[in-house]
C-alpha cells in the first residue's frame, strides 16, 4: 500500500495528532482533516492535495451531513475516511460515508449506541459477561431515590445520553445527586467505583481486534483531581505501575467478549473501541464505552506508534485486521497537557491571545497540537474553544517528558489559559499502585 489518501472529519486536537502520525507514515501521501483547525490546516498546505493546497474548502465541511462529507472525500481522492468524533458517528455518518463505497474508520450508528447510550452499554456488557459497575437505569424521581438509597454516597450519577464528557457527577451530596438526574431526564445510577483509571483503546474490524497502548487520563479540571469533570485535562502513556498483563486481561475479558456480543447482535463494531476501566480493590471493572479515539489520550499514545497508521486503520476499515502482526511501539514515554480557556469545563473565554515558540513546528521535541484554536481578523492565533492546545512531549521516561512539556507551556504566552500541573506526577514519582488483581 502506498500512496493513501485519507480524510480525518473532525476539528480537535484527537484530529490534529491523528494527521501528524499519518503525515510520518510514508505509506500515506496526503491526510486532510475538516472542518479542521489553524494547525490542521497549515500541516494541510504541506500535504499532496489534487484541488492545489490553498483551493482546500476544508474548514466550511458540517461533519454531520454525510453528503457533504462524501463530496470532500472525492474531490480529495480519499479512499479512507476517518471519523474523529462521537456525534457524527451517533448521527450514521459512517453508515453513509460506507453506503458511498469508500473505506471508512468507524463504527455504524446501530454500533456507536455503546457510547450513545450508557443503558445500552450496560446491556451489551451484561449480555457479554464483561465487568462493570452494578446499575439501574432511571428516568422517574421515585427510581432515582430508590437507586440513590440502594447504593449510598459517593453517588455516580450518569446522563443516558452524549455530553461532552460532562454528564457523569460523582457526588456525596444526595440533593446535587437528584438535581442532576432530574437535569438530565433519563441517567445510569452505578455504584461507586474506587482505584486508578485506565483508558484500552482496541482497533477492531468488527471481527479481530488489536490493542495500542494504555493511557491515563485526568479527567478533573484541577490539580489533585479537583473541580468539576472535563473532557480531559492530561493524558500519559504507558503506564509504569499497571500490571504487565493489564492490555491482555482487558482484550480477553472486555474488548473481546464486547465486539462478539455486537457481532451476534448483527451490529457488529468496527473502528476504535474505548474502555474506560477502573482498577478496583475488587478486580477490574468498565466505567464506560466510547466508540473513537479518545481527547487527549491519542495525542500522549500516537507519537509512540512505530507502525503507519495508514495501514492500520485501513485494514480495521476493511475487515483486515487479522492480517496485521500486532502494533510495534517506540520505547520511552509520552504525555499531553492541555491548556484550556478560563471557564472551561464552563463557558470558557473566547479570543484570548495565544503566542509563542512552537505554535506550527515542534520544538525541542515537544509538538503543539491545536484543539480550540482559531485565527482573528488580523491573523493571530487565538482560543475558540474549551480545550484550546495539547502540549504533547516524549522522553525517556516521564519525568523526562514532563519535564519537556511543562517547560514548553513556560514558553507559552497565553494568559487566559490554564492547564493542571500534575499530569502524570504521581506515576513518574512511583506513588500509584500496587493495584489489586485484575
Ligand atoms: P464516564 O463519562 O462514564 O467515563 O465518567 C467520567 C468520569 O466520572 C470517569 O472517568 C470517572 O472519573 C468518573 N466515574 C464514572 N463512573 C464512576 C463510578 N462508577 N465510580 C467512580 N467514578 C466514576
Ligand atoms: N478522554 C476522554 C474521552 O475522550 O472521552
């Protein structure tokens, strides 16, 4: 396979680091991301693009309408299209990017229910065996007490439905609890689950599946683990204090037994499944299913991938996989701290200046990947979204790669962000674990 072409829908920072791992996979000649951003797009004007690089209509693509996204794909001559993030792929965008005949990285819109859905999840997961947190679903105040009372605090309350990574409250307050449920209508009620947390993401064609990396996420939006949740505030990769057989127990007793149950189903899943796992004092447990590649996780884990991604992602789209040795990964470490705007997991401050060495190229080993940027009137680059930069950096270790990434944000002129300062501290100290059996 040479020569591959592929379009990235999508317009964050999960896009912007799965164009920068195709654009080092010299099987790839060209991958696009849109409606993309001002990192996106620059990395674009390097790319092989048969309209010419500056005729590119990337930034005005609505990644929900399909057609749209079908015409792009082959005005660009792409025979992959890969689809960045969960509401498209909830909405169908897969199923149509496919009925068009192009290859397509993610899961149809009957398979996405794993994320578009925590009820659903949880169905799937008793139907397959695979462990997770005990749970009701509640869509009356008399079945939100009666599951409140049944598992007492902390409680773990859970939008039914997509929120951005801002449905779940974990509370002890039982008052907040009702309020929340009764905000969102119909909610997963679980117990509570205690231990460190660990995202597995496992590429699968439906039928085969193969693991990268696992990652560690901090989902709070202060150091500690304080404040409210977020979409992800830092993420590390590989995990030094996880058990040596962490990626294989979750392949067999989650990933698996889930992609076999979806097949049985007749909505078989193929793309990126993401299991958000807690290490409980009880043994392993899924707190949840996403169906793409998760922000910020895949900024920390691709720079580590040896293997193209072209060639990966292609033959999971095309029923492949199993033709695939398993992945070869870089040694050493890697993480991703995000700088987000003011406000953020709230209304977060729009337009802020952001300026500084490394915007465009990396520097010193350290790769700004743009999440919620946008260029002003004059040119400049500002914040226009939540999560506005990752600052992704490698090393030797993680105090090696913490060291780079935290001294590249000191560079950074960007006074109204923010990020967390403990992304991946108490594992490069060696005070997480010992965890309990999976
Ligand atoms: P989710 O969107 O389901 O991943 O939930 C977001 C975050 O809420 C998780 O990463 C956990 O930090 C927390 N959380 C979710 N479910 C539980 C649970 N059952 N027990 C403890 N914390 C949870
Ligand atoms: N990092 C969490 C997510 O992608 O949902």
């Amino acid at each position: 396979m040479t020569g591959l072409r592929v379009l990235v829908v999508g317009s964050g920072g999960r896009e912007h680091a799965l164009q920068l791992a195709f654009a080092r996979d010299p099987a790839v000649a060209a991958a696009h991301v849109a409606p993309g951003n001002p990192g996106t797009w620059r990395l674009s004007q390097s790319q092989d693009s048969p309209a010419g690089p500056s005729q590119l209509p990337l930034a005005d693509l609505d990644p929900l309408d399909g057609a749209a996204v079908v015409a792009l794909a082959r005005r660009l001559e792409a025979s992959l299209v890969v689809i960045g993030p969960e509401a498209p792929l909830v909405a169908g965008l897969a199923d149509e990017v496919r009925a068009a005949g192009l290859a397509c990285f993610g899961p149809s819109a009957a398979a996405a229910q794993l994320e578009g859905s925590k009820q659903f999840a949880k169905e799937v997961m008793a139907e397959a065996g695979v462990p997770t947190a005990a749970s009701f679903y509640c869509t009356t105040a008399e079945q939100v007490v009666a599951a409140l009372d049944e598992f007492g605090p902390p409680y773990v309350v859970k939008n039914d439905g997509l929120a951005a990574g801002k449905g779940v409250l974990v509370t002890g307050d039982r008052q907040a609890a009702r309020a929340h449920a009764a905000d969102c209508g119909a909610v997963v009620i679980e117990e509570f689950l205690d231990g460190p947390e660990v995202s597995l993401f496992a590429l699968t064609d439906g039928t085969s599946a193969t693991p990268l990396l696992p990652a560690q996420d901090f989902k709070r939006a202060g150091d500690g683990g304080q404040g409210p949740n977020t979409g992800g505030m830092g993420a590390y990769t590989p995990l030094p204090w996880a058990p040596d057989n962490l990626a294989s127990e979750v392949m067999t007793r989650v990933i698996e037994p889930t992609v076999a149950q979806m097949a049985r189903r007749g909505t078989p899943f193929s793309g990126l499944l993401y299991a958000g796992l807690a290490l409980t004092s009880r043994g392993l447990r899924v707190v949840e299913f996403n169906v793409r590649f998760g922000d910020p996780e895949t900024q920390a884990i691709l720079p580590l991938l040896e293997t193209g991604l072209g060639e990966v992602l292609l033959a999971a789209a095309t029923g492949r996989l199993d033709t695939l040795g398993p992945l070869a990964w870089r040694p050493g470490a890697s993480l991703a701290v995000v700088m987000a705007a003011a406000g953020y997991p709230g209304p977060p401050r729009q337009g802020g200046r952001i300026e500084g060495p490394g915007l465009f190229e990396p520097v010193d080993g350290v790769q700004i990947v743009h999440a919620g940027t946008a260029l002003d009137s004059a040119g400049r680059l500002v914040a226009a979204g939540g999560r506005v930069l990752d600052v992704v950096a490698g090393g030797a270790d993680l105090q090696a790669a913490r060291r780079r990434a935290y001294a590249a944000i000191e560079q950074l002129n960007f006074p109204t962000g923010f990020c967390r300062h403990d992304i991946a501290q108490l594992a490069a100290e060696g005070q997480i674990g010992p965890v309990a059996p999976l």
